[in-house]
C-alpha cells in the first residue's frame, strides 16, 4: 500500500500530495521500527557481515533524509566521514537513520546544523552524529535508552514513540558495537558509534 500510495503520488503532483509524501514517509518509518523491534531478538537469523563504507552509508540516510533537511533549512557536514568497517549494512543504516531522524526532530528552528565525522583511535573508530539542537535535560540522560522512554522532549514534540534509541542500543550491542549520548540543553546532543578496531570489525 506504501509503494502504491507513492506511485500514485508521483503521477499526481501538486502541494497536497507533497504532503500526503511527507505523511506517508513517517507511516514507512514508523512500521520500520516495528519490524526491527519485532525482529530484534532474534538477530542471528538475518545477520549479514560484510565491508561496509561509512562515507556511502551516511550519503545514503542524509538522501533519504534530504526532503526534511531542506524544508528545516538544517545544513549538514559529512566532509570529516571516512573509514571502512564490517558489519551489517542493513541493520546499520537503521540505526544511523534513526540517529539522524532524532537530530532532525529536534533541531533547532533557526540555524539548524548537523556534523558528522568519524574519529580513529588506537583501538576503535568513532562514528559520531552532532547537532545544534534543544538537548536532552539531566535528568532524562540516563533513561534515553529505555524502552518506551520519551522523556521531557517526547511530550513537548509528541513524535516520540520512546523505542528509536532502545533499538539502537540493542542492535548495536548485538553488532559488537558501542553507543553513546551526550547532551547539553540548548546547545545540542552527539551521539557516538564505536566500532571496535580488529580484522573482523574494522577494515584498513
């Protein structure tokens, strides 16, 4: 029905069914967390490792992305992303998806900005998604990765279903790697990937 609606989009287009597109990609967003959710305990059984390039991944969400990007005026930086690691493309652009879709919804209204880079250390490569937005206050910090949690910025925007950063977490935990946030209110949130460096993780 999502492919449907989108053909019939494409044939019929005028600001209405622009809309109706920017709807319809939530509703596709929405049922995506669903399915990862509903097939997030059992990993091992849609699991693919192989080289994936982190410069084409985050071209790849940022162009999946780039409708909202621009209607926001939010300007992005990717010139710093660089690195090959193994993993799983599929499961990884999810929650790279989700990381930047969190950093879109709460950006600010003026001057929104997104920088993404990538920082290699002696024993991991970083991956790290910063934003100018609201920030997260202290005391929602420590509970951002429960399920179900949405916290002070949940109830203000009421676009938070509280499962995008638990999934995060668990698929990433699954994939053998770190997650981190840290955030300052009024000046924005960074969130970090860590792929640990070796020969099945990490690419020279």
């Amino acid at each position: 029905p999502i492919a449907s609606t989108r053909l019939i989009i494409e044939n019929n287009q005028n600001d209405v069914t622009r809309n109706i597109k920017d709807e319809i990609k939530k509703i596709e967003e929405y049922i995506e967390q669903v399915l990862y959710y509903s097939r997030s305990n059992h990993v091992s059984k849609d699991y693919l490792i192989k080289e994936v390039s982190l410069p084409d991944l985050v071209r790849s969400v940022i162009k999946r992305n780039s409708r909202d990007f621009i209607s926001k005026g939010i300007r992005v930086d990717i010139e710093a992303v660089e690195g090959t690691v193994y993993s799983d493309a599929k499961w990884l652009e999810f929650i790279v998806n989700q990381l930047i879709g969190n950093a879109i919804k709460y950006i600010r209204e003026r001057d929104g900005k997104v920088i993404i880079y990538t920082i290699r250390n002696e024993n991991n490569i970083v991956l790290t998604i910063e934003d100018n937005g609201i920030g997260i206050i202290d005391k929602d910090m420590n509970r951002v990765f429960e399920k179900g949690f949405t916290g002070e910025n949940g109830r203000k925007f009421g676009q938070s279903t509280g499962i995008g950063l638990y999934l995060c977490k668990k698929l990433a935990e699954q994939l053998g790697l770190g997650l981190t946030l840290t955030s300052k209110v009024g000046e924005g949130t960074k969130v970090s990937i860590i792929f640990p460096l070796g020969s099945v993780n990490l690419m020279n």
